[in-house]
C-alpha cells in the first residue's frame, strides 16, 4: 500500500511540475535507483557516506539497500559490500 502511493506522489508530481522524468526513454533523464529489499545491512559510522553520522539506526541490522544509482546515465552511486 505503502508504495502504491509513494509511486502515485511521485509521478504526479512529475507530471504537475513538467520536470520530463519518471520514464526511460529516449531523450528523458536516465535517473533510476536499482534497490535489493532483501539485502541485509548494518550501518556504522564507518560506512555511511553522509558527513554527519547522528543516527538512531546506527549498528542496527537493516533490510533494504540501494546497490546503484544513475543521474543522466551515469553512475554516481555503486554499492561495494
């Protein structure tokens, strides 16, 4: 349910805005974000990529992970674990 209406903010938002995302093809953004929800994690100081590492979910077991991300075709994300 969840993510029905996470899909259905998002695209509408979109299309209100004229942003010209949200789909690949061609000529479009190629922003996508590929994602594992069954990926187990932990996150520590030492692997968090943001500068401030003020989290409550620190050194606590996670599922769900970003592996890549793309912003116009290109990666600017890779997991390495």
């Amino acid at each position: 349910m969840i993510i029905e209406i996470t899909k259905i903010r998002l695209f509408d938002n979109m299309k209100v805005l004229d942003l010209g995302c949200g789909s690949l093809s061609p000529g479009l953004p190629g922003d996508i974000c590929v994602f594992d929800p069954n990926l187990e994690w932990t996150p520590t100081s030492e692997n968090l990529l943001s500068a401030g590492k003020n989290t409550p979910f620190l050194d606590q077991p996670m599922r769900g992970k970003t592996l890549m991300t793309l912003v116009d075709g290109r990666v600017v994300y890779r997991y390495n674990g």
